[in-house]
C-alpha cells in the first residue's frame, strides 16, 4: 500500500503524527511506516499491519486469526 494512502487513511500528516507522538514533518517525509508503529498506525487508519508492511507480516496470521 502506498504511503500517501496510509497517511490519508490516519487523518492526514498532522493528524496522524499527532496520534503516533512524532512530528508533522517526520510522517510527511516518510518512505514506509517506521517498524514501531506499524501496529499502532493499522488501529488509527483501520488499515491491517499486513497491507501496511507485507514484508514484515507476510509470514504471520491475519489480525483476525490473533487471540
């Protein structure tokens, strides 16, 4: 998923950085969702951590299947 569509998605850069405690800018410059908070930016955006870093979560259950 692109990055424009997750910031999007989480309200936009302001926002969403306000949301995760980092700054504007720094959301706005980013290339991919930093590691710490791809699970954090997948509640406020309702965008599953597997669509947001297929590389980090494609081996693992869907959110669904966690208990």
């Amino acid at each position: 998923m692109d990055i424009k569509d997750i910031i999007s998605a989480g309200g936009g850069a302001s926002k969403l950085a306000r949301a995760v405690g980092r700054t504007p800018a720094s959301v706005a410059q980013w290339k991919r969702v930093p590691r710490e908070l791809i699970v954090k930016v997948a509640k406020i955006t309702g965008i599953p951590r597997e669509q947001i870093a297929p590389d980090v979560f494609a081996d693992l259950p869907t959110q669904k299947e966690d208990v």
